[in-house]
C-alpha cells in the first residue's frame, strides 16, 4: 500500500493558520467540520459565509461596506463580489511599520539591500508624490520594466496606492515582446532599468529601452532605476516625455495616503504567453486578488508575520505578484533577480542558510535541474527554518518529490501548485494540515470549486479529462483590456462548457482528494484516439540519466497522430540505438504502448516562454510548417529553428 512521503504531526497541525481558520469558522457558525475536506466542502457551499470568513479571520479593511457578498448573475461570467465595498490594495500590503525586515532584495553580484516595513512605507510615500504630481491617478497604467528589486515592488504599492493599474514585464523580454503589451494597455509612466545582470553577464538596456519608447507615444513620464549600469543618464533615453533618474525622481519620507477603490477595480494588467498571437491583456480587480492571495498564503502557505518567504521568479511571471502579497501577512520577502545556476547550482539553496528562509518557491524544472546537478542540499546545507517548499511552472514529476525527500530535507511540507497568469492564483496547491502524495498536488483550493469534467460535461472521478471551476471565484479577471463586449474572455474560458470556467488543464482527481496535472489541454497527443497528457511522457524520461529535458508533440502522419519526442542530451552523450531502446522501454514499461514516441530525436535546445515553460503548441506549428506568430514571447526563440525540416519526420 502506498504510503505518503511526508506526513504533518497534530502538533503541527495545530499551530497552523489552516487549522486556526476551521475552528474559527466552527465558532462562528455552530459547525463541526472535523478536518479540511469538510472545510472545503463548506466554502464551497457556502461561498458567501466563507469568503465573508475570509474577510473576518484576515481583517480585511473596507473604507466603505459592502452591500452584500456576492450578487450572482444566472451564468458565469456574470457575478459581482463585495458589490459598494471600497479598499486599497497597496493600504494592506503596508499595515505592518516596524523595523521587522519587509523586503531583502539580492542581486547576482552578491549585493544585497534591505527596507524594513518603515522604510518600505516611507519610499512609497515619496514615489507616490511624485508620481501624482506626474499626473497618475485612478484608471492611469504605471507599467515597469525592471528586475526583480526592490524598486519594483515600491513602484507597484506607490502606483496602486493612487488607483493606479499596475503591469510590469521583465528585461529579459525582447524588444516586440514588450511593445505587443505595453503598447496595448498605453501606460502614462514607465518605470525601467538601465542594465540587469545574467549568469556572470551584465547586459545594457539603454538600445532596447529606446526602441520600446518610440512605440509608446502615451508616456507622460519615464523613471529610470540605473541598476547595473550606475553610470546611466537621463539623456541616455529617446522620449517626449520628461525623464528622471530614480533617485532623482522622488524623496523618501512622510506617510503614504491610500485611495479607496471598488472591490473589482483594476488593479493589475497580466499576459498570455503570446506564442500564438499578441498577447492578451487580463485584468485582476483589486479585492479579489487581496482575498484569494491572503487565503493561498495565510492558509494553504501558512506563511506568518514571522516567516521569510522566497520565490524564484521575474516580475514578468504572476509568481511575481504573488510573491509580493506576503506583504500583507507581514512576512519578509527575499527577491532574487539573476540566473539561479550562478556560479553553481548551489546559488539559491545558499540563500535559504544566509536568509534563514522558511518558505522556498521556485519551479518544477529547477528542481529537476538541482537533481540532474547531482546537489545534495541536505548534507550540505542547514535549511534550518526551512518549512515548505513550493514548486510551480510545469507538473512535479514522481522522482522530483522523492528528490525532495530524500535529499533535501525530509520534514517539510512540498507542495506542488497549478493555477496560472488568468486567475494570478492557484487551482490546486499545498496544505500544511494534509499528506503530502507522490506526483499529487495536496488540495483544491478553499472556495473554489474545482472538478475534471469529460468531453460531455460530466464530473469524472479518477480519470483524465478537463479542469474546470463550476462556479464564480473571487479572482476570475474583470476582463481582458480593449475587448469592450467581452467576445474574446467569453472564448478564452467558456466556450467549451457555456457557463463554466474551463482552464486548459488536462487532470484527475485522486482518492486523496488531490489532483494530478498531465499538461495543457491543447498540447495533449491523441495517437489513435487515445488522450495523452504530455506530463505522463516527461515524467519516464526524466529517469533516463542521460537525458536533461525534453518535449513531445503529436505529428499529423498517415491519417492518425504519431507522437514524436525531442530530447536534449547531457553534455557529450549521443542518442544511439541503445539509448532510445531504453528510453522507449522505460516510457512503455511506467506508461502504455500508446505513449512510446514512434520517433526521437536529439536537439540541442527546446524553446521555452520567458517563464520557464515548454512550448509544445510553437514546435508542434513548426514541425507542420505552420507560423509560430509570437517568438518574442519566447525566452530563446532561435531554438525553434532546431525543429524546422527535419529529415526524421519525413519517414
């Protein structure tokens, strides 16, 4: 029988978040929920009395009342939560002003800066000044395109203090990539880096920088932050609009003031992918991202006012922006803006000891990747206050949970979560008070009401089909930007089942009351009829030690589907006979014979989205000779030549 790999104690139960919010909704109402499925059953059933709970337990601030929870239209799309009430989003992230470290932002070189929750609310009074008298107020776009620093998390509470909409993209983005998104949405300010440093590189942006301004005839103002090129000027920069050097532009001090907003007001502008067209601009209102952020954190996270919380991520990413969240629970939050592999693989682990990290976040490909280094934190490390870890990106594979474990550390919580960019939030993710699964993501999360439907719309239990949330959440997005009849949200999310938010996910639920993701719905092979998730594929070949990633898509041959495997291949090693033998044999032996690629076939890259993830859909076109209409939104977008007229798929 199978057993869990890790298993929370009732004393650690006990002291969590999770746990305190069950007995305090057990108070409230004269319940009796004995564990977290009832929990869960309940917010379910009752979303106005659990999110109202939310609201409570987190003493969330309304300047002005609510006239109800949620007034619900007959389908979704249509509903509106905390209809009259009015809040700021930045007011919560800023309660805490004390010396207690808020941010501790560290950069490649090994630099590091720290602000205390005081010193945070002083910058942001400052820039918020400045950026009011530069004429930003309720409605304006303040976009950034920044590392990872604290700068950028003062810019975003400064923007939103004001009701401004934030939107940011990292400096990794090509030139297009940024224009295609910020060129949507018309920002009135922009704030950039001169320079940003990556894998021992220091890169200058001021080309790049110049080339997006001529496109953005809306800028009323550029800030520019010189990060790693200190010498940069402000007559560098190309625009009609006035420029000023960071620490020119504003004077820290004084208190900041907060404007208060309706619950869905925009409060962020994210983006699709845009590897299949430019990008969509998805809008998250204000409060449903404050509660579903608290609850994700504060109860599935269990973070505390005194944890270090770290995610690796870039503030193009919704990591990003939930990351900064912690805020609100008065946490101190490490940013990292750099490669995590140097100088060694052991680059962010080091930043668990010297932080004394609680709560590491970081993607299912890193940890495959620390694996594949040979690392062994366990014994090299403290990771003394180390609680959880958190994984993202793509699905944790079986072997990198037993990774986890085994070589890490064995008493933690790690939690595999599945969400995404549309809702800046989880679907699925962790648990303190739960087991943790091999290849399972712990729990549904609180309030939302996660199901896998067939293809006719029925719940199935234990089988694969689609992930879908069946009734209104708090952080469905307000809409996408410029799509004033709402069409192209009503396509995005519920043209396959009316009514029903359908995500794109291709999962199963469990008996332990988890799920399992096997990759994007759209990128699923279908040989002979039969659905197969891509995840179920790279999950085998990660066993293969030869091999460091790969990437599977389904080629239109002889009237059906052959799936085809592309792998990337350790340093030196070639893919003879007898590798792809064993390869095959390992994916037929864990899987069925329907999942054996009729061909594989080494590369020397797979291209990946500037966040990290695969992009099957961009090879899949390329193979077909088919446009692959957005390579800026693609971290190595020359990496897709490698898959163009290749003589194995001609036989």
């Amino acid at each position: 029988m199978q057993q869990p790999l890790w298993a929370p104690s009732a004393e650690r139960i006990a002291a969590t978040r999770m746990d305190a919010f069950r007995r305090f909704v057990n108070q409230r109402h004269g319940l009796e929920l004995a564990d977290y499925p009832a929990l869960y059953d309940w917010s379910v059933a009752q979303r106005e009395a659990f999110w109202q709970a939310v609201v409570d337990f987190f003493e969330i601030r309304f300047s002005q009342a609510p006239q109800a929870v949620l007034q619900e239209g007959p389908a979704m799309p249509s509903a509106h939560w905390f209809p009259g009430a009015r809040l700021n989003f930045a007011e919560h992230l800023l309660r805490r002003r004390d010396a207690q470290p808020a941010l501790v932002a560290i950069g490649e070189d090994g630099s590091r800066e720290q602000l205390s929750y005081a010193e945070l609310a002083a910058h942001v009074a400052g820039l918020q000044r400045s950026l009011e008298a530069a004429g930003v107020g309720v409605g304006d776009r303040v976009a950034a395109f920044m590392p990872n620093t604290w700068q950028t998390v003062v810019g975003m509470l400064a923007a939103t203090s004001l009701g401004a909409t934030w939107s940011s993209c990292s400096p990794d983005f090509g030139t297009q990539g940024v224009i295609d998104r910020f060129g949507q949405i018309e920002p009135k300010v922009l704030i950039a880096a001169a320079g940003y440093r990556y894998a021992g590189k220091n890169l200058d942006l001021t080309g790049k920088l110049n080339e997006i301004l001529e496109r953005l005839p809306s800028l009323q103002q550029l800030v520019v932050v010189p990060y790693s090129r200190a010498q940069a000027k402000a007559e560098d920069f190309t625009t009609d609009a006035p420029v000023a050097l960071w620490d020119a532009f504003y004077q820290a001090g004084g208190e900041p003031q907060f404007t208060p907003l309706p619950f869905d007001h925009p409060l962020y502008i994210l983006y699709s992918s845009g590897t299949t067209g430019v990008p969509k601009c998805i809008v998250h209102g204000t409060g449903g991202v404050l509660l579903q952020h608290v609850k994700e954190l504060g109860l599935h996270t269990d973070l505390h006012d005194d944890d270090c919380l770290f995610y690796y991520t870039t503030c193009g990413w919704m990591m990003w922006n939930w990351l900064v969240s912690g805020l609100a629970l008065g946490a101190t939050l490490v940013l990292f803006d750099g490669s995590p592999f140097h100088p060694a693989a052991s680059r962010l682990i080091d930043l668990i000891d010297a932080e004394d990290i609680s709560i590491f976040g970081t993607s299912a490909k890193y940890l495959a990747a620390l694996e594949k280094a040979g690392a062994r934190p366990g014994s090299s490390h403290r990771l003394q206050r180390l609680k959880a870890i958190l994984s993202t990106g793509s699905p944790l594979s079986h072997e990198s949970f037993e990774y986890v474990y085994r070589e890490i550390k064995a008493d933690l919580c790690l939690s595999s979560i599945s969400g995404g960019t549309d809702i800046v939030s989880c679907f699925a993710l962790g648990n303190p008070v739960l087991p943790v699964w091999r290849g399972e993501l712990q729990c549904k999360g609180l309030g939302m009401d996660v199901q896998v439907w067939n293809d006719a719309g029925q719940r199935v239990l234990g089988e694969k089909g689609e992930l879908v949330c069946a009734r209104h959440f708090t952080s469905m997005p307000v809409g996408f930007w410029n799509d004033e009849d709402g069409a192209k949200f009503q396509a995005a999310y519920f043209d396959t089942f009316p009514g029903i938010w359908a995500h794109g996910d291709y999962a199963e639920e469990t008996e332990h009351g988890g799920l399992v993701i096997h990759g994007r719905s759209d990128a699923v092979l279908n040989p002979g009829g039969v659905r197969i998730g891509t995840a179920e594929i790279y999950r085998q070949v990660e066993k293969v030690e030869e091999v460091l990633e790969s990437i599977a898509i389904g080629q239109e041959w002889d009237d059906d589907v052959r799936v085809v495997l592309f792998v990337r291949l350790r340093e030196g090693v070639a893919l003879t006979d007898d590798l792809q033998a064993r390869i095959r044999q390992v994916i037929r032996a864990n899987t069925t014979p329907r999942h054996v690629p009729a061909k594989i076939i080494a590369v020397a890259d797979i291209p990946r989205t500037i966040s990290g993830k695969i992009v099957e859909l961009a090879v899949r076109n390329v193979v077909h000779g088919k446009p692959v209409k957005n390579t800026d939104a693609l971290a190595n977008p020359q990496a897709l030549e490698l898959y163009r007229d290749l003589p194995e798929l001609q036989d």
